[in-house]
C-alpha cells in the first residue's frame, strides 16, 4: 500500500535542497579567495560568480599562493579550484550553479609570463569541457570562464587560434579598442591611478563623470570593468555598483552577499 507521507516527504527534502543552492551573483568577485579557510567553496556558498586565485609556476606545477616563498606543493591549480570545479558542473548538469551563468577564474599570474602561461594553457586543455572557448571568429561559452591577470602572455595568448581563456586588460586598452575573438572581456585597474579622488569625503564630481564615462565605453565595446585598490566597504562597494562597475572585489565574502541581496548592489 502506498504511503501517503512519503510524497510529502519528498516535497520537504528537495525543498531543502533547492534552498541550499545559493543565488548566483555575477558582479561578486572573490579577491584573494584562496586566503580563506575553504579556497573556491566559501565563495561558491556565498554565490559569487568570479574568484581570483594567484598561481606561481613552481617545479612544473602551478602553485596557488600570493607570495611565492607561500608556496606549498599540495595546493595546485588543480587541486583549489579546477577539479572541485569539474566535479560540481558535473553534478549540477553543466554548469556551476545549475540552471546559472557561466563563472569567472580570475587567475593572477605571479611568476613569469610566458612559462605560466605555457604551463597553464596545458592544464586547461585538460578541463576543456566545462571552459569557455575563444576563437577568432566566436566564443563558445562554458560552465567556467578563465581570465589570465597579472603577468600576461599577450604575444603568445592573441596568437592562439583556439584559446581556453581570455586575458585581463587595462585601462589602456579601451581606448586602442584592439581587442578581437574575445581576447580581452574584461578590463582592471587600479583605482588610484585612474581616479583622484581616494575615498575620504564626497566623490569628486570630475570622478564621477570619469567613472561612468569608463564604464560606458567598456559596455560600449562588449567589456567587462573592475577596479581593485579600493576599500572593502559597503560605502565603497555602492559607489562602483551605483556606476555599474561590473566586478566588485571583497575578501569579506557575506557581508558583499548581503550587500547585494539587501538591493543596494542588484543594478545590473
């Protein structure tokens, strides 16, 4: 005989389920993730759509750390993000958060260009599946985005037919425009050297009009835009939301959820 409570039951558990899943936030950027206690899942509990890991080329191997004498040969690329990251596209049917969008890898190169660079195009091809893929004619998008920061191959990344990440431009490169086959969506800089105003008293009205005519002419050119070097603060975080800055860098990874949550940061 069928029991009754057993649908009920159902009903209860994949209710829970379902609100465990957090809410994907794309404009969250989890700057220095890997200094948290549980690197890539804290941010992933908290729904943030980019994380940022620094990569030392060590022995053959990239190692995640900030400073290289941080180094520690169990902590790999692979080991803090990319295989964590297969496992949970792969059980939430194809993507991240499932039914969200695609997630930025911001990987800050801190050892040589060119080497890293190498190295690293090598370990992607093997998570080819679950990347986004940059050709010179489309981009394919993929469950994870990377996007190479800090020390850039520029050379060796634009001459690459088929490419499993995109490179992190500057300032600099809104204005040449130079960009093609997705090579640079997303561009960072640091605040003070484009801005003067350093976050004590109002904005300057010069900043503000400078600010959103950057982040204009990013969106025109189909870009990305984000600052870092600047203060983990709510105040802070509303200025760069209210102009539509389209990553906001914390290490306080809750309180930017609630942030956003809240509504203070929902323009998107």
């Amino acid at each position: 005989m069928r029991n009754p409570a057993i649908p009920a039951l159902f009903l209860l558990v994949t209710t829970l389920f379902a609100r465990a899943e957090p809410t994907p936030l794309p404009r969250a950027h989890a700057h220095n993730d890997y200094e948290h206690a549980r690197p890539l899942f804290e941010a992933l509990d908290n729904g943030f759509g980019s994380v940022e890991a620094d990569v030392h080329l060590v022995d053959g191997r990239l190692l995640v750390a900030h400073d290289r004498k941080a180094v520690n040969p169990a902590r790999t690329l692979e080991a803090l993000y990319l295989d964590p990251l297969r496992a949970r596209v792969v059980q939430n049917g194809g993507r991240v958060y499932r039914g969200g969008p695609t997630i930025i890898l911001l990987i800050d190169v801190k050892s040589e260009a060119a080497p890293t660079f190498a190295a690293l195009d090598a370990v992607l091809r093997n998570y080819a599946e679950m990347l986004t893929v940059f050709r010179e004619d489309r981009v394919s998008v993929g469950a994870i985005t990377v996007i190479i920061s800090g020390n850039r191959a520029r050379g060796a990344m634009a001459a690459q037919s088929v490419r499993f990440a995109a490179m992190d431009g500057r300032i600099d490169d809104l204005a040449a425009d130079q960009a093609t086959g997705g090579l640079i969506p997303l561009v960072s800089d640091n605040w003070e050297k484009v801005f003067g105003w350093k976050w004590t008293g109002p904005i300057a009205e010069a900043d503000v009009v400078k600010l959103a005519a950057r982040v204009k002419q990013a969106h025109a050119q189909g870009r990305m835009i984000r600052f870092w070097n600047t203060p983990d603060t709510p105040e802070a975080w509303a200025v760069l939301s209210e102009a539509g800055v389209d990553l906001i860098n914390t290490d306080h990874l809750a309180e930017l959820r609630g942030f956003f949550e809240v509504g203070a940061g929902a323009k998107e």
